[in-house]
C-alpha cells in the first residue's frame, strides 16, 4: 500500500478553476461514489482504484495539452517561480533528487543565471 502524503501543492488559477469544475462534473454524473482519486471514469466510479493509464491517455488523445505536457510544464513553472531549488521542487513535487535538479538547471538556464547564483 502507498504512504498517503499531505502535503500541500499549490495550483495556478487556471488549474485551480478546472480541477473545481471537474469535481462538479464528478460530483454529479457519480454522486455517491466512494472513489478517493481526482480522476475517475464509469468504471472506477464504483471502485476504489484510479482511472487507468489507457483511459487517461485517451482521454488526451490530439490534444496539445498532454497530461506528460502538463506535468512537465508545472514543475518548470514552479521551479521559474519559485528560485530554482531542487529541494523545493522535491518536496513539492515528491520526485526524486536528480528530477529536481534536472528541473532546477533547466530554469536557471531560462532566466540566464549561474548554479552559484540561483543558490544564494
């Protein structure tokens, strides 16, 4: 079984108002499942398990905006925002060490800093 994390992950507006909206979605076409997972499908509905990969890959199927696409795009954009810390993007994001600092050297490439600066 996976160890449940509370950790607190901020969204942007705009994911904040989608999220919202499918859970009103959600909330209507399966009012009383049980189903803790943000993305669900009719047949997990009455489980307790995630949509599966298939489904979500699918779902995103010639579309611009990937789930890969978004993933990737938000830990960039906190490691823009947020100065580039490796163990910020870790804590944030539970990925691993090398992860966040891949991420990290990526945004600093962007904003044109050296590694000696962004750490200080």
């Amino acid at each position: 079984m996976r160890e449940q994390r509370s950790h607190v992950r901020p969204l942007d507006d705009l994911t904040h108002r989608a999220v919202l909206d499918w859970l009103d979605h959600r909330r209507n076409r399966w009012p009383n499942t049980a189903n803790p997972h943000l993305l669900i499908m009719q047949k997990t509905a009455v489980e307790l398990g995630p949509a599966g990969k298939l489904w979500t890959t699918r779902a995103t199927r010639n579309l611009t905006a990937t789930l890969e696409r978004l993933r990737v795009d938000r830990q960039l954009e906190e490691a823009l925002t947020h100065g580039a810390d490796p163990l910020h993007l870790a804590l944030v994001f539970g990925i691993d060490e090398k992860t966040a600092i891949r991420y990290a050297d990526s945004a600093r490439a962007l904003l044109g800093e050296p590694a000696e600066q962004a750490s200080q």
